[in-house]
C-alpha cells in the first residue's frame, strides 16, 4: 500500500473510541492487503483508498454502526444478492461497531467497484463476409465500373482482408484479430460522389494530396464524374489499415 507515514486516516482513526476504532482499522487492514497500490486519503471528509486518480472505497464510525462506502451509487446494487443481511443505503453499507466486515465481503466491494472504473473494450460484431456484388448492383448502371475500380483498388493493397456489408451496411474491409472487428476502410456511394470511409489518421497524413477533394474527418469524396484515382486510393488504405493494427496493439 502507498502509505505516508502520517497518512490522514491515522487522524480520522485517533478520535475514535473503542470498540469503533479497532474495527475501523481492521477494514483498513483488509482493504490494504486486498489492494496494496491503492493510496489512503480523506474523500468528502471518509477515510477512503484511491486507485489510479479514483477513490475506490472508505469507511467512517457513526453513532450506531460502522458504514463502509463504495464512492458509487451502483456498487451495492450490483451486489444485492451477496448483501442482504446488512442494512444500506444505495451508498453505504453498515455493519456493526463490534463486527467488522469479512475478508470476503471487502474483496467482493473493492473488486466491484475496480470493475466499475476500468475501460469498457467495445464488443465486436458479428461480421458476416460477402454482399459486395449485391450492394454495387443496387447503385445505378453508369457508377457501376467506379464503384469497382474503387473496390479493385482496395482489394490490391488489402490482400487477404474480410471483405462484408454487414458492419456499416456498406462496403468494408477487416483484418481478423484486431480490436473494433479489424475495420479498416468502407467504401459507398452518395450522389454525386463515390466515397472512402477510412480512419482519421490515413486522412491526416494525405492532407496535401487531398486538397482538391471534398472531404471530412474520415471521408473523402470522389466525383463520380471522374475516374477514381485509385493510386490515391490505395495509399489511403494503406495508411488505414497501419493506423488500424498499431492502434489495436
């Protein structure tokens, strides 16, 4: 545990009386040796641990029992089931004063609220390979051939890629095993222009080559009135599909 040698709860501790005080330290205890790089601190006034720029848990004596705070307002609720012998409020559980909490009991709220703060990693889809003929057939005759000159273009610098309409309902182009399904370039159509879908980062990079196009932040548009610039194109794929891998890593 990262504890200063006066760490505010020694304070909090101190002006306690018994039997408040030893069951007080007890949880402080637990809590320590569950989570050893959490910090103690005074949170809204509680004697409490931060871990990682959040404070994950604290405690503090009232006048008829101990309480034991989560620092969150969905903790408890996840753990209803686990917690019906004790008294709460969506905020605090209590406990007794000659009683502390078990070992058990403070590892299940401490790892709760730990889950509650980590990233949620987006879920994958489903991808389901093919439907590219059928989305192209679908546009008008005339943009037909630009249509596949832009899929021919991505195709030759994306060799081996799963090629699906079903992420975005358009064209799209994934590598297994990376984060977001692998998606790494879409291509559609949307009158008058025939568009590349790919990450910022590709467009960022291309900046110069780009200035003629309409575009935003990860879409560049092509005149359907032009023939797709499929060298161009393919160095945006490229670009894509790097970016793509580096940021999955």
């Amino acid at each position: 545990m990262n504890r200063n040698r006066n760490s505010p709860i020694d304070g909090y501790l101190s002006k306690l009386s018994e039997p408040q005080k030893s069951t007080l330290t007890q949880v402080r205890r637990m809590i320590a040796k569950i989570l050893p790089e959490a910090t103690e601190c005074i949170s809204y006034g509680l004697p409490a641990f931060r871990y990682k720029d959040t404070v994950i848990g604290g405690f503090a004596a009232a006048k008829k029992h101990c309480s034991y705070y989560p620092f969150s307002g969905s903790t408890l609720g996840r753990l209803e089931n686990k917690l019906v012998k004790y008294q709460q409020t969506k905020s605090a559980l209590h406990f007794p004063f000659e009683k502390p909490l078990s070992k058990k009991i403070i590892k299940l709220l401490v790892l709760t609220r730990i889950a509650e703060i980590q990233p949620k990693k987006q879920k994958s889809r489903v991808l389901k390979p093919g439907g590219v003929e059928k989305y192209i057939a679908g546009c008008p005759k005339e943009i037909r051939d630009k249509l596949q000159d832009m899929r021919s273009a991505i195709r030759e610098v994306a060799p081996g890629s799963v090629e699906t309409v079903s992420y975005f309902n358009m064209p799209g182009y994934s590598y297994e095993g990376y984060d977001y399904n692998g998606m790494f370039a879409w291509f559609s159509y949307k009158a008058p222009f025939i568009r590349l879908h790919v990450l910022p980062v590709a467009l960022a990079n291309h900046k110069k080559e780009l200035e003629k196009y309409a575009k935003t932040k990860a879409i560049v548009s092509f005149s359907t009135e032009e023939p797709i610039p499929k060298g161009l194109v393919k160095k945006l794929v490229k670009s894509s599909a790097k970016a793509m891998t580096v940021l999955s890593k």
